[in-house]
C-alpha cells in the first residue's frame, strides 16, 4: 500500500499539528499509521488516539508479535478525506461548517464506532440544521444505527410533518425495500402524532366549552343579581345599570334565553330544547353556588333541595360542575394576556350555545 499525498485542506491542517515539537522544530516521532479506504496513509501519534478514543486505545494496546513494529489501523468504508477530519479532530476538537455539510454522516458514524462523544454531539447538531427532505430518511437510518436521539427524533418529526413529500425520495423508496422494521416504526410515529394532535384539539374544544359555561354563570348571577342590559330581577330597572358588560356576547345570549324561557309555552310539557338548555343552566348554576339562601338565580332552591334527596346518583354531572369549576380558574391562570383576549373574542361563539 503507497503512502498518498494529503488533500489541500489536510495539508492546511495536518492532524498532528498540536503533537508540533517546539524544541526540535520538528513533529515528535510518528508511531500509527491510519490506513482509509483509498490507500491513503496517514500518520498519527499513539498517544493522541489511545488518549481520545478508549476503542482506538485498545485496538493500540492489542498484543503483538513484534513490540517495536509501526502499528497500522485500518478505517475503512468511508471517504479518506472524512477520516483525516476525524483523526484531526482527535488532535484539535474543531470542524468547519464546511467538512460538516461535506462529512458530517461520516463524522456520526466514525465518532460513533470509535466512541468519540464530543465529535458525536457536535455532528449530531450539525447533522440536525442540514436536515432536508432528500436527507431526512437517510439520518435517519443512521442516527438510529448510531443511537442519537436527538437526531432520530428530529427526523422522525420532519418525516410525520412532510410525509407527502418524503415518500417520492429515493431514501424512502430504499428504506420500503431494505427496512421495513423502520418503515413500520416511521408509520406509527405519524399515527401517534396525529393522535396527539386530535386528543389536544378535542382537549381544548372541552376546555373551551366549560370555560363558556363557565362564564354564562357569571352572567346569570349578575343578570339575576343586578340585573343587564335589558333582563333584571322583577323589583329592578336594568336599564339604570349604565355600565357596558364586559361579558356582553355571552350575556346578551343569555337574556335572549332568560326572555324566551319566561314567556314559552311549549315549555310545560318539555317539549322545547331551549327551555331545556336554560333549565340545565339554573341547575348548573345551583350546583356551583355556594349561597343558595340569599340567591336570587331562579331555583338555586329548589335544585339544591333535589340534589340532597338524590345524592351520589349522577356521576356525569358533578363532573361536568367540577370542570366548569377549573375551567375558569386554569384558563385565568394559564393564559397570557393576549391569549385571553383572544379567547374572549372566540366566545362569541357561546350566543350559539344559549340561543
Ligand atoms: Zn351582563
Ligand atoms: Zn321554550
Ligand atoms: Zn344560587
């Protein structure tokens, strides 16, 4: 095997220029001779790989049959000029951003199997900001064979999000015909994703819906208290209360239902469903008020008094009560100014749940 020169760029940076022996004015002796997969040769110091790569260390510290014999190692499978970025890399812990979008695979995969940990993270992180659609299935294979998780996940999230596309690469097309183990991993990832992202939306929906609620029973206190707008207690003008309503969407619904309610004729046999919903808002209401004595929300009382008789028989309810309870609570404390304004205007959509 002949000696090859060295690439411009290694010649810029030998590897060992750090082993420069200042007093000599010479390197200090060479003792390892790294063989790649071109026939390249390239000459390294024993210690300077045992020190930095406990696998090069005991390959170093093998047996031998002459003690006194240049030791040669064999790396191979990946480009010659990678090897030399690793093996410098053993001398001076730096890589160019251009021998990571040259070699940062082959820097994972060396600094993986020789159990180099810092070049691994930083090829790693180097490989995460070149992730690209045509790559992505690629690193991926990789990082799983390397076990970065970082990585894999990274691309396990760019695949899910940009399926469409990544199925017309020819890695996915490899990765159908030569693994399908990953392939089926790859496709579980997406389902559960997509689960996630539906049991959040369905999550948030709830949440905004008890918050609805929630405020449609401040509403019905301050209608039946102080009376609004238009809707008031029979011994108060609500017209004298000037004041505009912080909650007008929701209560506006809810006096339009408060109305219908008192005047419906259909209501005394059931018969109506907006009846029905307003009747659930007073029982609602009764299940959250904690003053049903001085109460003058219609049948705080009475719906109070029932709930005694028939205690512990309703399960769904009291969960709902409890959520409506939370909901207002979590929402005031977990949401940012603008959020909450935003939600604000969102319940506009509450005059649908009252009319
Ligand atoms: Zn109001
Ligand atoms: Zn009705
Ligand atoms: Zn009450």
């Amino acid at each position: 095997m002949s000696t090859i020169e060295f690439s411009d760029e290694l010649i810029r940076n030998p590897p060992f220029s750090d082993n420069f022996d200042q007093s000599t004015g010479g390197f200090s002796e060479v003792d390892v001779q790294i063989i790649t997969s071109g026939g390249m040769r390239i000459p390294a110091h024993r210690s300077i790989l045992a020190s930095s790569s406990p696998v090069l260390e005991s390959i170093i510290d093998r047996p031998r049959k002459h003690r006194s014999s240049e030791i040669t190692i064999p790396i191979l499978g990946v480009p010659c000029d990678a090897v030399a970025v690793f093996i410098r890399f053993l001398y001076r812990p730096m890589c160019t951003e251009e021998e990571m979008d040259k070699y940062g695979i082959h820097l994972l995969a060396l600094s993986h199997v020789f159990l180099v940990p810092h070049l691994k993270q930083r090829s790693a992180k180097a490989l995460i900001e070149r992730l690209t659609i045509d790559n992505v299935v690629d690193v991926l294979q990789l990082a799983r064979l390397c076990d970065t998780p970082d990585l894999y996940l990274k691309c396990m999230k760019m695949i899910s999000s940009n399926f469409k596309a990544v199925e017309y690469t020819e890695g996915w097309k490899f990765l159908q015909n030569h693994d399908p183990w990953l392939e089926l991993k790859i496709l579980e990832f997406i389902d559960e994703t997509e689960l996630r992202k539906k049991k959040t939306r369905r999550h948030r929906e709830e949440q905004s819906l008890y918050l609805q609620l929630s405020e449609a029973m401040e509403c019905l206190e301050h209608i039946c208290t102080e009376g609004c707008t238009s809707v008031g207690p029979h011994d108060m003008d609500p017209s004298k209360n000037k004041g505009q309503c912080s909650k007008f969407a929701t209560c506006q619904g809810l006096q339009i239902l408060i109305r219908h309610f008192a005047t419906c004729k259909r209501r005394a046999n059931g018969g109506c469903s907006r009846c029905k919903r307003m009747w659930q808002l007073f029982r609602l209401h009764s299940s959250i008020c904690d003053q049903p004595d001085l109460c003058r929300v219609p049948l705080c009382r009475q719906f109070k008094l029932k709930a005694q008789v028939k205690k512990g028989d309703d399960a769904r309810w009291r969960l709902l009560v409890r959520k409506v309870i939370s909901a207002k609570a979590i929402s005031s404390l977990s949401l940012p100014k603008r959020k909450r304004e935003e939600e604000a205007t969102d319940h506009l959509g509450v005059r649908s749940f009252c009319l």
